[in-house]
C-alpha cells in the first residue's frame, strides 16, 4: 500500500519504472476482487488531468 501512495510523485517526478506499474495494477486487481467477494460493486473512476497532474485525495482531489 504504501508503494501505491508513492506513485503519484514518481509520476510527477518521471521516475516511474514497470516494475511500478505493474505493482499499481496488482493492487488494484486484489482490491477490486476483494470488494467484489464482499459483495461490494466496484465502479472505475478515472482522474481528470488536474488530479493526475497534483491533486491529492481528501486534498480536493479526487
């Protein structure tokens, strides 16, 4: 989790290797499957530009 939290600022910074990538896609894939198994739909949402580009969670962002 806390490699996911990082992401963003490798994002910006352009330090982002596949291995990342791939990291982000697994975690997403393990929670979207857990929430599901709980009974729980999972909607995708995708960031607007302005969040990728600094926009934090419970910052005004997404």
């Amino acid at each position: 989790m806390e490699e996911l939290k990082k992401l963003g600022t490798k994002l910006r910074g352009g330090h982002v290797r596949e291995a990342d990538i791939r990291s982000f896609e697994k975690a997403v894939t393990t929670f979207k499957n857990a929430g599901e198994g709980a009974g729980v739909e999972i909607a995708e949402k995708i960031p607007s530009a302005s969040q990728l580009a600094g926009s934090r969670p419970g910052k005004g962002g997404w």
